[in-house]
C-alpha cells in the first residue's frame, strides 16, 4: 500500500474556441512590388503592401527626410507616453520615441516598434525591435505576442512599446504582456492598461487574436499545473 501512488486530478481541457473572423492574408506567390515588379517576398507580405523590402526601405529613407521638420516641431511636443508597469513598461504613441532625454530619464533601455514607415530614431543609445504590422483586423498580430514578451523581459531597465498613435498595435502587444506576466485574462488586462492610457483601441481582428491568446495561456498554465507534481519528482526528489 505504502508504494501506491497517488492520483492526479485531471481536467478535461477544451480545444481552443475562437474563430476568427478576420482571417489572415494568404500568401500570393505572384503578387508584384509596384515599384520595381519584383515578387514581394513571403515573410514581407504583409496586408496591404504594395512593395518588395528593397523598395520600402528607400521609400522609408525618403519619407524620413521629407517628415524631418515635422518631427524637429514634434520634439518640442508634450511626452506621449505613459507607465503601465512601474519601472518596466510604458506604453505611447510615436512622439514618446524622439524625446531622447525623456526617454534616459525613464531609464528606458528597450524600444519596441510596432508598425510600418516608423523609425529607430536613436540606434546607437537604444536597442529596438520592430514588428512591421498595419493596423488593419486581418493582419497576423497573435505571432508577435511570445517575442515581444522575451523582448520586454530582456530590458535591462524599462521597455517603451509604441506604434503611430498608441492605441491599437502597441497597445494589443502591451495587453497581451500583462496577461502573460500577471496571469489575467484579456478583459482584466484590457482595463488594467487603459486605466494606465485611457485612449487604447485595439481593431477587432486584435482583439479576436487576443481571446484566442488568452486560451492559449490558460492551456499552458494548465499543462504547467499538471508537470509540477513530475518536475517534484524528476528535480527534488519528492513522492507523490
């Protein structure tokens, strides 16, 4: 009797729910840049893009030249941005990212950019990450959540999240941090950022992709649950 091991409740766990109904981009092996008629590659296709990276990057560097006079009267702008984590996380629009004084006095270290035709401002006192993604419901937001979470976990000191406004893209990749870290679901989430940035909207298609993040975690959190009583065993030596 003694040696008998004891059972482990287990839980019948439901396949995932949601159903999208913004469904993602296909890839079109045809589809060509309008600038040069090269096919757009497969890992640039995203919504709505109309050129091949080559092409983009150039029209990136024009574009930075022709807005330059409106970020120099931007600097002189109110900070956009706010704290979502104390010490950790701040969440904004793109003028919270070229106050550079602003941005050492928060002790930022990381900044992550979410969006196209947004720009690393600061390269050599800043490091970035950039996920090139359209504030549009059908674009394929769920992939960034994990690396976006390593990312800001990485930050020697706090991470700055910004897209164009700080409403839709940056905010769904800051929701989807607080409910991996503070294990909540989207709605507990979603009020806990916009009570830090009342202006957050994430598009539908997002929110969608949010849900669906959500009961990805509950099932990792379950499978956790289930290995912990093993990882005893396998690492500590304890029985059941």
């Amino acid at each position: 009797m003694g040696n008998q091991q004891k059972k482990i409740p287990q839980k019948e766990y439901k396949p995932l729910t949601i159903k999208r109904t913004y469904p993602k981009n296909k890839y079109d092996p045809n589809k060509k840049c309008e600038t040069c008629s090269n096919i757009i590659e497969k890992n640039f296709q995203i919504s709505s893009m109309k050129f091949c990276r080559e092409c983009y990057n150039k029209k990136l560097i024009e574009n930075k030249k022709t807005n330059f006079p409106f970020w120099e009267q931007s600097l002189k702008s109110k900070y956009d941005g706010n704290e979502i984590l104390e010490n950790k996380l701040y969440l904004g629009g793109e003028t919270s990212a070229y106050r550079k004084e602003k941005l050492k006095e928060l002790n930022i270290t990381n900044i992550l950019i979410v969006g196209l035709y947004l720009y690393k401002f600061f390269p050599d006192d800043f490091i970035y990450k950039q996920i090139e993604i359209r504030d549009e419901e059908n674009e394929e937001i769920l992939q960034y959540f994990i690396p976006s979470i390593l990312f800001i976990n990485q930050s020697k000191g706090a991470c700055l999240v910004h897209c164009k406004g700080g409403m839709s893209r940056s905010a769904s990749i800051v929701i989807s941090y607080i409910m991996f870290s503070k294990k909540i679901n989207f709605d507990d989430a979603y009020d806990f950022v916009s009570s830090k940035r009342g202006i957050i909207c994430p598009n539908d298609g997002f929110v969608e992709q949010l849900k669906e993040f959500e009961e990805m975690l509950e099932l990792i959190n379950y499978q956790f649950k289930f290995l912990e009583p093993m990882q005893r065993i396998l690492f500590e030596g304890d029985d059941f």
